[in-house]
C-alpha cells in the first residue's frame, strides 16, 4: 500500500488544482460536471487498466492508446497545476507580507486567485493537448525524407555518388493505416538509392505482427547494391511472457525470416564485400548492442577478415554503442547508421535554430549527424511508432545518404 501513497498523493494534487483552474475560468456548471465526469470515468479505467494488465498488454494497441490518452489528459493537468501552484506560492508570501505589514487589516490572508492567471494556465495546458492529438492523427505517418551529403577522402573512387537509404524502428505491430504504409513505401521507392538498410525493430515482440506487412515492405525496390538489415532490441522478445523458452526461440527464429521474406539480407554479427566497378567497401552488420539493453552484438566477431584500411559502414541498432565503443575502435568505422531511440517520438525541430528532445538527457546521439575524427554516426528518428501511438515535432523518418570523395 504505501508504494501507492505517493501516486495517490501526486493525482490528488493534479487534479485538484485542475479542478480549480477550470472553476476559476468559468462559473458554467455544464462544464463544471462534465469536467469532473470526464475525470472520474478515466480514473476508474485506469484503475482497472492497471490492477488486470499483465506484461504482455504493454505490446498492445490498447495499452498504446491508453498511454495516449493518459498523457493527453495528464499532461494539460501538469501544466495547470504547475501554474496555480506557483502562483498559490505568491498568493502565500503575497498574504505573509500583507499581515506583517499591516496587522489591523481584516483582509483576507490569502489575496483571491486571479481569473487571468487561471485563463493562461488553460492556453498554456492547450498547447500539449493540440499537439498530441495532433501526433496521434497526423504526426505519427507524416514521413519526412532526411537528405545528407557526407565527404571522406579515402571513399573508393567507383562509390563516389553512391546513395544510401536508412531506414529504422518499423515496430510493424502499432501500424493502423494501410494507405499511409504504402505511401512511406513509395516515398522510399522515389530515393532510387543504391542500396538500402534497416537498423532493426521491424516488430515490437512477436513476429506474426509483420505478417500482415509483408507484400507491403517487399515492395521496397531491390538496389543495384542490394537491401540489408541488423537486429533491434525488440526483436528478441525480450518484454513478453512467453509460455515457454522453446516458444521464445521459436519467435526468434520466425523475426529473423521476416528479413528474408521482404528480400533483406539480415547480418548476425558478420559483414559483406560491396562491389562497385574495381572497387568495393564493407558492410558490417551487429546484432543488437546497447548501454541498458541487450548487448548481443560482437564488434570483432562482425568485423572478421575487415582490414583497417577498408571503408566501413557499419549497423548497429543503438547509438549508445557508437558512443560507448565504436567511435574509439582502432579499426576506423567510417559510418555507422543507428536508430533506436525515436527521437521519443517528442520533442521541438526547427532546423538551423532548435532540436530539442528529452530523450537527449539519456543518450548523447538522439537523432541526426554527429561526428568524431572523422567517424560518423547517423541516428534515424524511426519509420514507426511505440507506447505513445504518434509523434509530436519528431516525425518519421526516411533518410537518404550520399557518399562523396573529398
């Protein structure tokens, strides 16, 4: 009981400063009532929402849509109560300073709360909420093609031009809009990229979710220089309940035909010679490997008969291996292509002034280009979605990368 003081403790305090931006606002006891309603009917399903799910809801659209709509209730809540609460703390000194400066007054101690303030706070509550209703209409299929030109002077002369399309986090078991899948395809198609890569989570846990989206992603046109995909941390079934570790394997086994089925080639800690003209490049390919994930993935087992002097690309599906170990490695890995992290599926963009995330406080590379001496990372923002059913100022990604000699 008392590891549930604090929650309770924290919702009443929401809630009843909710309540009193709402009354001060407005004195209509329609909305009033429907306010308090509203709230008390999603309290309750929340209550039961948690004391019945089990650790394999957390892969459902019902468990997505609920983390939807509590943060689209809940977060507008936040915002209310941070303003009245600050304002509560000068109403305080505001009444402390009034009866010590003039004891005889028979004013009230606390001065009445200001209905403006209340006003504010409720356009300022409106902004989370807009947005994520925005995210989960619009936001999570609004697919934005991500161009990037990177120069190295040891690229072999015949790869010179050469153009990459990555791809990330499909989590192929939150799509809910057939069309807008086909459109992302058909946006991938346009890049005519010479070759095209995954980095992993084509599902959230179990392999039947792709199967509906087979025909759809093998439609992705098969480049001169070929398709090629890498495992993510959602691939191994980590966050189910299985029946049993055969049932486990089982599902493994079934993840890693996908790749096959929709003409991916999938590297488990190994590498392949790209040719181009006379000459070639390596692509190395690691199974998952992160800082507070599951760390399968073998840097020199993938990297087996790779000479330092080639040019590498390497995928890995969690930027905090880049950080952790890649970018210091010895062997020079020239691009490693990355995803993982969604850019949080929120956050603010506006290129050439802001980028912004919270996911930024956990991992150094979020989303986009970062460099080290010459090494690269590049973190896509995720083709898909997960837990939150959308994306508000971080939106879905298809990226095109081009090779330059210089």
């Amino acid at each position: 009981m008392l590891r549930w003081l604090i929650p309770i403790l924290l919702f009443s305090i929401i809630e009843f400063y909710s309540f009193q931006a709402i009354r001060t606002a407005t004195k209509s006891k329609l909305i009033l009532i429907g306010y308090i309603i509203t709230s008390l009917v999603f309290i309750g399903y929340l209550i039961y929402y948690i004391t019945t799910h089990n650790r394999n809801d957390a892969q459902s659209h019902v468990f997505q849509w609920t983390i939807g709509i509590f943060l689209l209730i809940y977060l507008p809540k936040i915002i209310l109560t941070l303003v009245l609460f600050s304002e509560d703390v000068f109403r305080f000194f505001a009444g402390l300073f009034g009866y010590i400066s003039n004891s005889d007054s028979t004013e009230k101690f606390l001065p009445e709360r200001r209905k403006f303030i209340s006003q504010v706070a409720l356009g300022l509550a409106a902004i989370p909420f807009t947005s994520l209703i925005y995210g989960m209409t619009k936001g999570k299929y609004n697919f934005k093609v991500m161009k990037q030109t990177l120069f190295f002077p040891d690229l072999p002369d015949s790869f010179d031009g050469t153009t990459i399309t990555h791809i990330s986090d499909i989590h192929s078991g939150s799509f809910d809009d057939k069309e807008k899948i086909e459109y992302a395809i058909d946006l991938i198609n346009e890049q005519q990229s010479d070759l095209v890569m995954f980095t992993g989570d084509i599902v959230n846990t179990k392999a039947d979710e792709m199967y509906p989206w087979i025909d759809t992603f093998k439609r992705i046109h098969n480049p001169i220089l070929g398709k090629y995909s890498v495992l993510g941390n959602h691939d191994y079934g980590e966050y189910y309940q299985w029946n049993s570790k055969q049932e486990k394997e089982q599902n493994f086994t079934e993840i890693k035909d996908l790749h096959r089925q929709i003409d991916f080639k999938l590297l488990l800690n190994e590498n392949v010679e790209i040719k181009k003209g006379n000459d070639s490049i390596k692509l190395i390919g690691v199974e998952n490997w992160g800082v507070k994930f599951k760390q399968a993935g073998d840097l020199k087992l993938a990297s087996k008969g790779v000479a330092k002097e080639d040019f590498k690309i390497l995928m890995s599906h969690d930027p905090s291996h880049w950080d952790a170990e890649v970018q210091h490695d010895n062997n020079h890995y020239h691009l490693t292509l990355s995803g993982h992290t969604h850019g949080f599926q929120f956050g603010i963009e506006i290129p050439g002034w802001i980028k912004w995330s919270p996911v930024q406080y956990v991992y150094k590379q979020w989303a986009g280009l970062y460099e080290n001496l010459g090494r690269y990372v590049y973190v896509n923002r995720g083709f898909g979605f997960h837990a939150y059913p959308g994306r508000v100022g971080i939106m879905p990604e298809i990226t095109v990368i081009e090779l330059k000699k210089g």
